[in-house]
C-alpha cells in the first residue's frame, strides 16, 4: 500500500492506522538522482513530496573513489530518490527539479553543485532530454547547463548530511527511533526532514499525519513547524 492511500471503514474511519512510526514501505518503486545545488534543500523537498517513498543523499556523477565531503573530487553532490511510478511521475519530478535550484540553471557552478540529472533507463533518458529541451524553450535566451548522464555508482554523504534538517530536531529524532541506518531508509524521517522546514505545507501534512505512525505530540510538535515554514521555500 502506499503511504498516501488509504482504507476506509463504512463509518469513513481511516484503518491500518500505524502504531509505530512508519520507517517501512514496501510499495514497489523506481529511482531517480538528481543534483541540484547542495543536497541538504532537495532532501527535505523531495522527502515530503506525494509518492516519494525514501531519500538519500551522496555523491555521484564523478570518477574518483570514494569521495566524501571533505574530498568531493570530481563528484557533484546528489539526491536519490525511490519513488512510486503509480503516485508520480518521473516527468513530475522533472518539473520540481526544474524549479527548486538554489543556484540557478544558467550560472555555472563548481562541480559540487552542478545541475545535473542522472538516469537509471533509457526511458528516463528520453524523458529528461526531452523535458531540458522544453525548459530551455521556456528560459531562452538564457542557456541552461544541466548535464543529463547515465547514473554510475552511488557513494552516500556522511550520516550527518541525511535528513539534516529533521536532526537538528533532536528529541524528535530520537522520539521517532531514527538509527544511523534508518537516516537512509527511513519514509517517515523523509517526510519530517521536508514538513519540518514546510514542504507541501499544512493540508497535505494533515491529510497523512495519522498514516506516519507519530504520537499525537509529535504531530502537533511538527504541525506547528508545517504552519510556521509553510511557503518558505528550501534552502541550505
Ligand atoms: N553552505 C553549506 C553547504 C553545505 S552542503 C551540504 C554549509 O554550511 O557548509 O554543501
């Protein structure tokens, strides 16, 4: 099932209401990676975005081995995402990679943060060429620099880079039983690390709060962060 589906009962009650926090979803999935700037921003929009399952961030796009954040190399910082191809599409994600770079599609930026998609089949390398070609259409005169690769391999960033803006929320973090493997899995951090700082905002907050398995504490701990950040765009 997916997260943003649910049952209901005849009296219109929500069923199969998680008593834990929700860090597991086995709905089948597809990946996209993108880069974007510094990944902290698109963690948090794509983690509470409809029809994504998990998040992480890391390094890819480069040669050098094993590459960290003190020694990047040739790699740009990237986000990969599981999505559910039945919730959103990968064109979807596309058009919120088009509006959300922190620096800009025309400004060249040091390899770390370039503008880059990389994808994982021939079909989502139809669809981004095609989709850069429209969004340089829409942009001209100015030149979009966006780099589309096949995806090589994947290094994840340190355990502090995932989900970094639901780690600044400690006792939440640790209310939630966030584990260091978790940090990369996990759907329910996905969706915090995003509602905290007011990606997709309140309605869709509470139209899946009781789906995430949170104390009625939590959510009115996050609930207040969604109406405070709402609207206030991503950022590093
Ligand atoms: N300006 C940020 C960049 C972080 S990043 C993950 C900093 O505080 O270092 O590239």
């Amino acid at each position: 099932m997916v997260a943003t589906e649910h049952a209901h009962d005849q009296a219109g009650r929500l069923e199969n209401i998680p008593q834990q926090p929700l860090h597991q979803i086995d709905t089948p999935f597809e990946k996209a990676t993108f880069g974007m700037g510094c990944f902290w921003g698109c963690d948090s929009l794509f983690g509470a975005t409809k029809g994504v399952l998990r998040t992480r961030v890391g390094y890819a796009g480069g040669s050098t081995e094993s590459p960290a954040y003190k020694k990047m190399g040739d790699h740009t910082e990237v986000i990969e995402i599981d999505y559910d191809p039945q919730t959103i599409s990968y064109n979807d994600l596309l058009d919120l990679f088009w509006n959300n770079h922190e620096y800009g599609l025309t400004t060249r930026m040091k390899r770390q943060y370039m503008s880059l998609i990389l994808y994982h089949n021939e079909q989502q390398r139809q669809i981004a060429e095609a989709s850069r070609a429209e969004e340089q259409v829409k942009r001209a005169p100015e030149q979009i620099i966006t780099e589309i690769a096949p995806a090589g391999p994947f290094y994840p960033a340190e355990n502090y880079h995932q989900k970094y803006r639901l780690q600044g929320h400690t006792d939440l973090a640790k209310g939630i039983g966030l584990t260091p493997d978790l940090l990369h899995t996990s759907h329910v951090a996905a969706r915090l690390n995003g509602y905290l700082i007011g990606v997709s905002g309140l309605k869709q907050f509470e139209d899946e709060a009781d789906l995430l398995g949170l104390s009625k504490d939590q959510v009115q701990y996050v609930r207040e962060y969604v109406i405070q950040n709402e609207g206030g765009g991503i950022f590093c």
